[in-house]
C-alpha cells in the first residue's frame, strides 16, 4: 500500500509556499541522495524541476545491466494561484509521481529495493495560469514544454510511464486509472499485454484503456488538439513511453480544487511500482520487439511526428531560429 505516502506528499504540496526544494529535502531524509531540483523561469511564471534516483541492486548507476524505468509527473502546475486557493486536480500527476519516490523510498529503507533504477521527475509550481478549452478549462504551464521534456525525460530511461490528470475530456469515463497504447518514436503501438495484466491485478477491475490519436503524440506548439500532455514525453525520447491517466467519470478541470482522489492517485503509485519491479527483472515488455522491426521494415520510421512539422519547420528556418514550443494543458 501506499496510501500514506500519497497523503504524506499532497499534503507537501498543498501549500501556497511550497517549492522544489521542500520537496526534495522530504526525500532526502527518507534517504535518496540523489535528487536534484532546478529553478525555471517562463514567461509566464516560474517552476522548480524535481528530478530523482532511486537506484537499484543491479541497476545502471551502479554499474549493473538492469533496465531503469522513467517515472514522470505531468501537469501545468499544482496550484492556479491567485484565481483558485488549493491543490487543483492538475496536481495528481506530480502527487503520484513524487508519492512513487518516496514510496521506493521507504521500501529501500526495510529492504526491499528493486533490481533496476528508477528515475522520477516532475515540477512544482503553485502558481500556475489558467487557459480556456473545451469541455472544460486547462492548466497552463510557466514554462515551455519543450523545456519541461528537456528537464524531465532523461536519455536513461529505458521505458517511461507518464502520468497525468486526464479528467477534462469526454472520452475516458471510468473513474480510477487507464493506461494508453504504448508510444515508440512516432508509431503508436498496440497496448502491452504486460501492463494489462499489472493493471488489472492493481486495481482488482477489467484493465481500462483510453484511445489515443497522431495529433496527442505531437509536439505542443503545433496548433493541433491534444487530449493532454500526458504523452508529450514521446516527442522528446525513442524510448517507448505509456500514459497513465489519473480520471473521472465525468469531466472535471484541471484548475478543480477538491477534485484530488487520493485513493486513485494510490493506484497510479502502485501500478508505477509494480511495473518498475517487473520491467527491472526483465519481465514486462512495454511492446514486442520483434513486430516493431516488422512495421519499421514494411513502412518505415515516423519520426517527423516527433517534430513540428514541415509548415513550422520552415517558419522557423526562414526567421533563422528554432521555435519555441508552447501549448496547453
């Protein structure tokens, strides 16, 4: 269970003066030394980045050959101050990512650590913009997403597991988790029989699966809609990335405050360790290896969708400079 350490972190982060280092100072006396916290300025604010290790037994900071699993909290920003008091339902994404690490944390600490590394990083902010969009108002973030993918997404992870409140919408209509096909540098591929199983066991329910389109897995910045930025992790790294929605039956904005579910934040923890446990050992494949190298072989890669596209590509060519990439939350 980890149920005291999701309430053991929102209460943290619910705070009109909470920041980066807050954060990791609670990790660091639960005995991760490896974290690192970054200020970043926007212009639209500013956030502090949180980035942390949890090695393992034979994992790669120690010389080991085991995989490392990404564990990465997406959101605009815990809190919409000064237009909403509290922790807004954006939050969950960074709650449950930080609730990961401390949760690895405390198991370290009564030794039970995993085989292979696990990296988390997410970013805090309290003060937030709000943008408009339909069915419901979005989370803005400080600071560009490219910057977040830059901060976040680390060229070590293996496999990440991207999670995010993904309430605003009228597509995914369960309350709990849900998971998306696995994302793998440009194709969308189908879901992972293995994190169908891990799902269904955590949550005790049929596994729910949330669908996706080309545009989500675009880089913002592109005047395409996107369902959120859960899978904007797959713009920036090879690696295959899967989404894994924090959701409501209903749709619910992300700048809600009183919208946090603790409960289904605690799933989204225990489904992260359960794949960092099984992905470490070699026993979960985020997608079959061998089918992969059969669509590259018969159609060829997809990675101009990492890109902004050819219109933006020559915008930006022709002023001399990359463009900066903005969206929504």
């Amino acid at each position: 269970m980890a149920l005291k350490q999701v309430i053991e972190m929102a209460e943290v982060l619910d705070s009109a003066r909470v920041t980066g280092d807050a954060v990791g100072t609670l990790l660091k006396r639960r005995g991760l030394e490896q974290v690192r916290v970054t200020p970043s300025v926007g212009r639209k604010g500013s956030t502090d980045f949180v980035r942390v290790l949890i090695p393992g037994r034979r994992g790669k900071s120690t010389g080991g050959s085991a995989r490392t699993l990404g564990v990465i909290g997406r959101l605009g920003g815990i809190g919409a101050r000064p237009a909403m008091i509290g922790l807004v339902s954006d939050a969950d994404g960074a709650t449950a990512a930080l609730a990961t690490a401390l949760k690895l944390a405390d198991m370290q600490a009564a030794g039970d650590a995993l085989l292979g590394d696990v990296i988390v990083a997410t970013h805090i902010c309290p003060r937030a913009p709000i943008i408009p969009h339909k069915p419901v108002p979005f989370m803005d973030s400080p600071v560009a997403m490219a910057v977040k993918n830059r901060m976040e997404v680390d060229a070590g992870m293996d496999a990440i597991v991207s999670l995010d409140t993904t309430k605003g919408n009228k597509i995914i209509n369960v309350r709990g988790i849900a998971i998306s096909p696995t994302v793998k540098a440009g194709w969308i591929l189908r879901v992972s029989d293995d994190l169908l199983e891990i799902l269904q066991i955590v949550t005790g329910r049929l596994p729910a699966v949330y669908p996706i389109t080309m545009q989500d897995i675009t880089p913002y910045g592109n005047d395409l809609f996107h369902l959120n930025s859960i899978l904007q992790p797959a713009a920036a790294t090879d690696a295959p990335v899967v989404g894994v929605a924090i959701t409501a039956e209903v749709p619910v904005p992300g700048c809600a405050t009183g919208a946090s579910h603790e409960i289904d934040i605690e799933l989204a923890v225990r489904f992260s360790i359960e794949v960092a446990k099984a992905f470490g050992r070699g026993q979960c494949a985020f997608y079959d290896e061998k089918e992969y190298a059969r669509i590259l072989g018969l159609y060829g890669p997809m990675k101009r969708l990492q890109t902004l596209g050819k219109s933006r590509a020559a915008q930006s060519k022709g002023r001399g400079k990359t463009r900066s990439v903005r969206g929504k939350q």
